[in-house]
C-alpha cells in the first residue's frame, strides 16, 4: 500500500495526499495519470494547491515532470479528487517495460510546490504546535517530498500499456510447487531472471545458457523429463510434447556454442531474436511443466 504524500511544516502534517490508481491515455502522445485525493489533517484546516510539480523517477532515471490538476481547489478534511498528469514518450514505455524485472515496481516521486493553509484553530488548543496565523491564509511552500507508488504488472499492463497502444498481453502465472520441490523449482525461475537480465544487457548467447540451465535444474536426462510429463494421460500428446522440449534444449544448447567458420567465426551463432525467443519458451515450458508437477513427487 503507497504511504501518503504529507505536506506542512517540517515535522508537522497539515495535509496529505493519497494515491488510488494510475491510467494513461494517447497513442500519438500519451500521458500517464495518477489519481490522486487530497484532504486536512484536521476538520478546522482547509488548504489550497496553488502549484505542484513532480519529478519522476525509475530505476534512477527521471523520464518526466508531473503537474497536478485542478490547482487552487479548496482542500477540507473530506477527500477530493485530483491529478497527476506527465506526458511520456513511447520510448521511455518501452524503455520501463524493457526493465520490469519483477512482478511489482516503484515509480520514485519527488513533490515540490506552493500551498495555503487555513488553520481556523485557537492558538491554546493546537497541540501539534502549528503557529500559523489564526482565521488567515498563509503561504507554504514545500520542496523534497518523496512519495513512492507501487506498480503491479497486471495494472502496468491493462491501464498503461494496452491503453497506449502497445498491444494486448497475456500474463502466465507460473506457480511455485510447495515443499520439498520448491528449493529445485526456486533455481530454475533464477536461472530465467538472470536470463533476462542478461538479454537487457545483450548477452545473447548467455540468455541460451541460462535458460538451458533452467532446464537442467529440473532434469539431467530425458527420463527424469519424461518423468514429469507423466501425469498426462494422452500417450501421444506426451510424446510430443517431450519431442518438443527435447528440440527447444537441443536449440538452446547448440546456441551456446561458438560458430567454426563463415564470417562470424568465433562468435556465438545466436542474435537477439535468439535470446528473445529463447526467454519466450522458457517461459512457457516451466509454467507448463509447474502446473504438470504432481504435490507428491519431486523432480529429478
């Protein structure tokens, strides 16, 4: 759950913002939205937002500037709705999708503006030692807010990037079997993480290794494979779906290996499609294979 943003003096809260959910919208342009409420502390505070500007970030690297919308509404202790608007290229879509390691990211905020604050309280009954004028509006800028909002990939995919016009996904959830598979399983779905970290960084021919590793980690041989294919019925659906996987580890195994001769002698004979579409199928089989996976046996 993202903490609110507070506004106020230093180490005094007179008012806060909370997130709610974030859309986008534009294909020829598009802007991500952050929905957003405001509201006081205290019933007799009232406050107005004459300017906020957010500075975005992620992974360390700000892609835009944020400007808050409508400005000047007056804020009581009742929440009212409000957002937050930054214009994005398609780039630094891609550029975030590229990156999205986990199942969850944080998109880092920094808050600064100007604000009124109200504060209709007797000055003997303030107990937070706020000592602004009494029944007066008095000017408060604020600068170095932090506000981190988290992002699941479910939302990321279905109110950013489907909206933008960057296709419809498809998302598989791969589970962990429970104990005494897990610890196996575990190494596998690393295995495939370093993989992708490595086809962000262009080591193709290593996301072949690594994702032929994941297979190894679950079954040296073909037997220990067959093994877990054992719970479909259908003979001839097993065997092919054997034959298939025995082919993809025989593609990912044949990538790893340097090219003899031809122009790119001494390279790895794999490019980015490769890598690509190596992650891709890895992917797929081991959520394939988890859901085969009996609760009583463990891989060999």
């Amino acid at each position: 759950m993202t903490e609110p943003a507070r506004l106020g003096y230093p180490n005094l809260t007179l008012a806060q913002l909370n997130f709610s959910q974030f859309t986008a919208s534009g294909r020829l342009a598009p802007r991500l939205i952050f929905h957003v409420t405001a509201q006081t502390r205290e019933k007799e505070i009232s406050a107005r937002i004459l300017h906020l500007t957010a500075r975005i970030e992620f992974n360390g690297e700000l892609f835009g500037v944020g400007l808050l919308f409508p400005i000047g509404e007056l804020i009581t202790h009742h929440e009212r709705q409000f957002s937050l608007e930054i214009q994005i290229t398609r780039e630094e879509l891609t550029f975030i999708q590229e990156n999205f390691r986990d199942h969850r990211f944080s998109l880092s905020l920094t808050l600064s503006g100007l604000m009124q604050i109200l504060d209709e309280r007797p000055l003997d009954q303030r107990r937070d030692g706020n000592r602004s004028s009494v029944g007066a509006w008095d000017m408060l800028p604020f600068d170095h807010v932090r506000w981190e909002i988290g992002v699941a990939q479910s939302d990321w995919i279905k109110n950013i990037l489907e909206p933008t016009g960057f296709g419809e996904y498809i998302l598989l959830n791969l589970p962990l079997p429970a104990p005494p598979h897990r610890e196996r399983w575990q190494q596998a779905i690393d295995h495939l993480k370093e993989a992708e970290a490595q086809f962000l960084l262009g080591n193709d021919a290593e996301v072949l290794n690594r994702c032929h590793a994941a297979f190894e980690t679950l079954g040296r041989s073909p037997a220990a494979f067959e093994q877990l294919f054992a719970p479909i019925s259908d003979e001839s659906k097993r065997k092919d779906i054997n034959v298939l996987l025995k082919q993809t580890k025989g593609y990912l195994n044949a990538g790893r290996h340097v090219n003899r001769s031809g122009e790119d002698v001494g390279t790895f004979a794999v490019d980015h499609r490769d890598a690509e579409f190596a992650v891709g199928m890895t992917k797929l089989f081991l959520n394939y294979l988890a859901k085969l996976l009996p609760s009583n046996e463990k891989p060999s």
